[in-house]
C-alpha cells in the first residue's frame, strides 16, 4: 500500500511544529527541546507512523524521545506500531480500544494489520509530564468529549496547545458514535482555562486558531446539546427535531448529530413525553 501523503513540518512557534498527513488532513505535531522530541499523533497506518518519524527527527535535529496519542480514531492512532521502542503516551482508554473487535474490524478497512494495532506503553488516566531538556510538556485528559479518552497536550514556555479533535478547523467538529455530547463542552473548558489571547491552539484538523474560536466551538457544542434537550422535553421527536429546532451546525452535521443527541439524552432519562390521545 503505497504511503498516504505527509505535508512536511511548518514551525507554529520556536520549537513547535506542525504538518498535515493525509488521507484525512490530520495535524501532526512535533515539540523539540534541548535533547529531544516529543511528536503529537501518529497517522493513519504503521507505514505512515514510520515517514512521520523520519520526518520528525530530520526537522527536530535532535532525537525523538516519545510520541503521544491524543485518542483512538484511525487518523491518529493507527501509526503508534513505528514507534514501539520509545516511550508512548496516551489515555489509558487506548489499551482496550487496541483490541476492540469494532476497531480491528476498521483497521482491516484500512489496510492495516490488526497485529500492529498497539496500546501505548505508558497509559495515563489524567495527566503525564514529558521533559524534553529546557523544555516540559504536559499531557493532560479533561474528561470525556470528543472520545472517551482525548488526550490535550500542553507546551510549557511557548503558548501553544494541542487540542486533538476536541477542536476542528476544517470542519464541524466530529460527533461520533463514541462522542459524549454533554461533557464535550467541560473537556474544552480545560483547554479554555489555559489559554490567553496569544496561545496558538493546534485543531485536530484544520489550521491554528485561537481563543475566541474554542470558545465559539465550546458553545455551539453546547447549544446542540441544550437545543435537544429542549425540544425533547417539548415533546419534540427524533424524526421532527431537525425542523423544530435553530442549530449551531449545518444541516449534515446536525442530522448526523440527532440520533446520538437523542440516545445520549435517553440515556440521562430525557425522552419525549408521551401524551394520552384525546377522546
Ligand atoms: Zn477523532
């Protein structure tokens, strides 16, 4: 299978680097210290995850010391097998997910070898630090969100954040079958209390933003959730919602988006109520 397209390193800041892989546009990140380097995501196949490290310790001109995932999905994740002998970094939620007959079944899908699907090798639940000489960076899980497992990775000294696809440029932001709608929101605030007006904020896919963009991508998120939840409670039904309600997203997005908002708030106990026919 020949190696999906790498757009090379772009520096975002000293030090702090970022390229595009594609098939599916996701941002690779790359922070160098005095001593070493840490790369963010590893692409979408082992092969890709191989390029990718070429890559980065040809741009970082110092060895690459770890890598770190910031969640499971295919794009970001499916390369962690070309860096087996480093020090791998992800949500503790990855060593499942790793052998998941669901996510085996897709990396088939994908050409790629259910064998080389590997947890990292030094799982997390909230937070790690890396130092990288001169330079730390933290790796911080604010809770559920765009995954079960999404992984923020923080750089000391240079302003800048890794959001994974807690935050999308490029597109709407993902809501997947494996998304928490509700507390996708309080993920982003964490990203949110870090920053100021300076911090370049690294999107999953999609160019650098800042703060006024999370913070607008924070409240659309939650006024989908809040929109559902009110026509529901209105009496409002699944396949009348999308007429019924004013949406934060485009019409795709929002119809892709209902059945997941409606079982997520099922399962909270919301549910249309229904009312007796009148005799
Ligand atoms: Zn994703």
């Amino acid at each position: 299978m020949p190696v999906a397209h790498f757009s090379g390193f772009v520096p975002v800041a000293e030090g702090v680097h970022v390229g595009v892989a594609e098939p599916a546009a996701v941002n690779i990140g790359l922070v160098v210290g005095t001593e070493s380097a840490l790369l963010i995501d590893t692409g979408s196949s082992p092969q890709q995850g191989a390029e990718l490290r070429r890559a980065a310790e040809q741009a970082a001109g110092v060895p690459l010391s770890a890598v770190v995932v910031t969640h499971w999905h295919w794009d970001h994740f499916f390369g962690l097998d070309a860096f087996g002998d480093l020090p791998s970094y992800g949500h503790e939620s990855l060593l499942q997910r790793a052998s998941d007959p669901e996510v085996v079944a897709l990396a088939k899908e994908h050409l790629v070898e259910p064998t080389s699907l590997v947890g990292p090798n030094r799982p997390f639940s909230l937070a790690r630090v890396v130092d990288l000489g001169g330079r730390r960076v933290e790796l911080v899980h604010f809770g559920r969100g765009h995954t079960e497992g999404d992984v923020v990775v923080i750089v000391s000294g240079s302003d800048v954040i890794f959001a994974g696809d807690l935050l999308e440029q490029s597109a709407p932001p993902s809501f997947g079958p494996d998304c928490f709608l509700k507390e996708w929101p309080s993920a982003v605030d964490g990203i949110l209390g870090l920053v100021d007006e300076h911090t370049v904020i690294v999107p999953g896919h999609g160019v650098p933003v800042d703060r006024l963009f999370a913070f607008d991508q924070r409240a659309r998120i939650s006024a989908l959730y809040g929109q559902v939840d009110h026509l529901i409670r209105q009496g409002v039904r699944l396949n009348d919602a999308f007429e019924a309600g004013e949406w934060p997203f485009d019409e795709a997005t929002i119809r892709a988006a209902l059945p997941l908002a409606y079982a997520q708030l099922a399962a909270e106990g919301v549910t249309p109520r229904t009312t007796l026919p009148l005799l």
